[in-house]
C-alpha cells in the first residue's frame, strides 16, 4: 500500500503538480518524491554525504545525461572508474545519454570508442553535436550545400541525412593567398557550418566568411567550448576559438547548437525525460551544468576534466551560477560511496 501511495504521488508530480502540492502525505513519501532538489545548486560534495544520503540521491534519477571528455575519458584514456559507474547506472535500469560537444566523430563511432574503453553504449544513445548539425539542417529542410570548417564527423553525418558539403582537410595557404576571387566560391552553397577542425587555415576563414557576407546563408556552429580538458600543463584550444575567429571576421553571430544552447536542449525535452528525475554530469560548468540548470535537471560536477580545485573554491565562493548540486573528484568515486 505504502508504495503504490507513492507510484500515485509520482504520477501526481509528474502530471499534475498542482494536485500533488495539495495532497497531504506523510513526511517520508513526501521526502523521497522530492528528494531531486536535496541539493539544489549546494555544490555540496557527495563524499561527505550519509550512505542514506547517496543512496536517496541514486533513488532520485531515471535517466543519466553524460558528457564525454572529462568525465568519462580524456583523449584515449578512460577515467579511473567512470565506466564501472555508467554501468552501474544501466544495472539500477537508469535511461542513459551520451552527451557531447565533440563533433569530431558520427554517433556510431562515439559508440565504438566507448564500448572499447568499457563502457556499455548504443548509437542511439550519443547525441554528438556532429548529429544535431545534421539533425538540424534536416529538419528546416535544408537542400543547398555546406561549406564545412569542420572534421569529418559532421561530414559523414550530414551525408546520412542526404546533405552535400565541402571543406573537410588541408585548404594550403598559398603566398598570394590574399588574391582569392569570388569564382573560387560555390554558389551552391547556403550554410556554413563551424566545428573542430585541425586543418584550421586563413583561407578557411577567408571562405566562410565570404559565404557569410550573404545574409541568406545560415551560419551555425556546433559548440564554444574554450578547450579540450587535457592532463597535463599542455592547453589544446576547443571549438570556440574556431568559432569566435569567424564570427569576427563574418562580423556575425553562429547559431550554436550544442550544451548549453537551446536546441540541444530541446531535442532532449523531445526525448520525453522528466527533468526534475534526469541527472546531467560534466566536468565544465559553462556547458553541462549551465545546460542541466536551464533544463531543471539534477546536476553533478566532477573534477577530472576541464574544472580544477581552485575554479571549484571560486564557486563555491562566488556562488556564481550555475552552480552543481553536487560535486565528486570523478564519476567512479560514487561507486566507493556505496560500498558496504
Ligand atoms: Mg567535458
């Protein structure tokens, strides 16, 4: 009795909370249905937390949104426990995403990367921003082609979808290279699109930006990340350098599509999740944590990416939002919480 009482206030919640905040349920029932918001932006630090504790807040999520780098691998490397605590999440029957700013690679390669380091993953489960290009252009019905200042991960994915482009690899900078004329440019395109990309050159930017100077074309980039979180003291720029570089000499603004940006996050609202049972982890709070906030997730920092200690101090300081629920040196530490 005592848990279909509680099966009913969670439908009650979730469909019509005005019923619920009516209803008056003893205090444990009434704790557990709303345990999502024991932390509320405290960036309070889950080791410190009662065994109870964790295990109220394990309770409190259906399904995990994750980002990548970071927090689940850097570079070629798995973090220390970090697939143990996915796999973990998937044995509970939590629903999991994986989600990225990395545009570097198509979904199913993503899959195969994280199978490789351990992770239990399906390509339906990746939402790459290689993939909301696509999904995006697909979806405005899009039939020109892109000029691609990008990798091959958007390349491919646009090509699934039945979208041309060009511009993937070396564009050589040449002595005269100021002498470009407007015949070097494809009339057939309407879109530039901005993504990783290590072949980054002045005449790249030259040509998108020319393609810009038409207000017909769309301009949309995949993320603003500032760096890729590496070991190490060697700094390894992200998107947003790429993406800043053009629209400065476009003298325009992208549409950009990743974390923490609205069309990322309405793709994930379309997903059907219940927010306020949704857990978004990352390692950056510009982008993971500021896009868990706007979308009234849950939220947990960990400190094995792109954060370190002394940005967490200046948080907690600060209190600058957006702020975590809770934070761990990484996600495999959960496990340990747990342990008997
Ligand atoms: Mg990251």
């Amino acid at each position: 009795m005592h848990k279909l009482l509680s099966q009913i206030l969670k439908i009650n919640s979730l469909h019509c909370p005005k019923v619920y905040g009516k209803v008056i349920v003893p205090y444990k029932i009434r704790d557990f249905s709303t345990s999502g918001t024991m932390f509320k932006s405290a960036v309070f630090n889950l080791q410190e937390a009662s065994k109870d504790q964790v295990q109220e807040f394990l309770d409190s999520f259906d399904t995990v949104l994750t980002d990548c780098d970071g927090v689940l691998w850097i570079d070629n490397n798995a973090i220390a426990g970090a697939a143990d605590a996915m796999n973990y999440f998937r044995k509970l029957g939590k629903k999991i995403f994986y989600v990225t700013n990395n545009s570097t690679k198509i979904r199913s390669e993503f899959a195969l990367k994280a199978t490789q380091l351990g992770f239990i993953a399906s390509p339906e489960e990746i939402l790459s921003t290689a993939y909301l290009v696509a999904h995006y252009l697909k979806g405005i019905g899009f039939t020109k082609k892109v000029y691609l200042l990008g990798s091959n991960g958007i390349g491919e994915e646009l090509k699934a979808v039945g979208i041309r482009h060009y511009g993937v690899g070396p564009d050589h900078v040449k002595p005269d290279f100021k002498s470009m004329q407007p015949s070097e440019l494809d009339p057939e395109v309407g879109a530039v699109v901005v993504g990783f990309d290590e072949h980054v050159s002045y005449p790249k930017f030259m040509k998108a930006a020319s393609y810009l100077a038409s207000e017909e074309c769309l301009f949309i980039a995949t993320n603003t990340d500032e760096r890729f979180p590496k070991a190490g003291s060697i700094v390894v720029p992200g998107t947003g350098t790429l993406v800043r570089a053009v629209e400065t000499c476009s003298e325009r603004k992208a549409l950009v599509l990743g974390k923490p940006h609205s069309y990322v996050r309405k793709y994930l609202e379309s997903c059907g999740l219940n927010p306020a049972r949704t857990l978004m982890i990352g390692d950056r709070c510009n982008t993971d944590i500021e896009l868990g906030v706007r979308c009234g997730f849950q939220t947990l920092l960990v400190m094995s990416g792109v954060t370190n200690i002394k940005e967490l101090e200046k948080l907690r300081t600060d209190k600058t939002p957006p702020l975590p629920d809770v934070v761990l040196p990484k996600l495999g530490d959960l496990l340990t919480l747990i342990q008997p």
